[in-house]
C-alpha cells in the first residue's frame, strides 16, 4: 500500500512514475474505490500460465523457480533463472563433488583406523 491509499499486488509498481498517475498497477484504493479487473494482471498469473500463455507451462525448471515474475512477463521480458541453461550439469557437478567428499572423508577414516 502506498502513502495515497493505493493498494498493490505486487512490490515493486508503487511511486514508479513509469505505471503512470494514477498507477495502472493500483488492485484497489483504501477509500473503497473499485478498480475492476486491476487484481487479475498480475493476480491470474497461476491460470495464465496453466492457459499456456508463456512458456512455463513446459518448462522443467516451473517447480524452481514457480514462473519467476509476471510483471516481467508483461513487459516482454523473460525473467529466467541462468539455471535454466545448465540445471543438469550444475546437479551433475554437485553430485559428484558430493561423491569426492565422501571418498575423501571414508579414506580419512581408514587411516585413523590403521594409525
Ligand atoms: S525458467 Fe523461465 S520459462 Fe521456465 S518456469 Fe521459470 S520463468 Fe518460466
């Protein structure tokens, strides 16, 4: 909510002169004033995705990363994580450092026990 009452769905609309006066993010005023269908442009994000509409709806990294930012999307740009790009070989690389760790840890333990 901002000093005028504005109410926003959305963190990051409020005082940026860029979404206008009165704010084209605004969801509703304190003062009751109705602001119809403001709530669904980032509200709906959940169905809109489901619809489709971007490509989070195939994309294996969803449950990650949950669509990142509709607000992006709107503006036409995708909000990605880099880890789109390479999750199998950064899940790769951490199972194996995980595997060296451990052989190196069962090697200490053999020497302790021979020592
Ligand atoms: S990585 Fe990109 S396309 Fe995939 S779910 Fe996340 S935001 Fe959507």
């Amino acid at each position: 909510m901002d000093a005028y009452g504005n109410i926003f769905n959305c963190t990051e609309v409020s005082y940026v002169a860029t979404y206008g006066t009165p704010n084209e993010y605004a969801i509703d005023h304190l003062s009751g004033k109705q602001m119809p269908g403001k709530r669904d442009r980032l509200g709906n994000f959940n169905d809109r995705i489901r619809q489709g509409e971007y490509p989070c709806s195939t994309c294996p990294m969803l449950p990650v990363c949950g669509g990142a930012c509709p607000k992006s999307w709107l503006e036409g740009i995708a909000p990605c994580p880099s880890a789109k790009h390479n999750i199998e070989q950064r899940l790769l690389l951490t199972y194996a450092l995980s595997r060296i760790e451990q052989e190196e840890l069962s090697l200490q333990e053999v020497s302790l026990v021979n020592a």
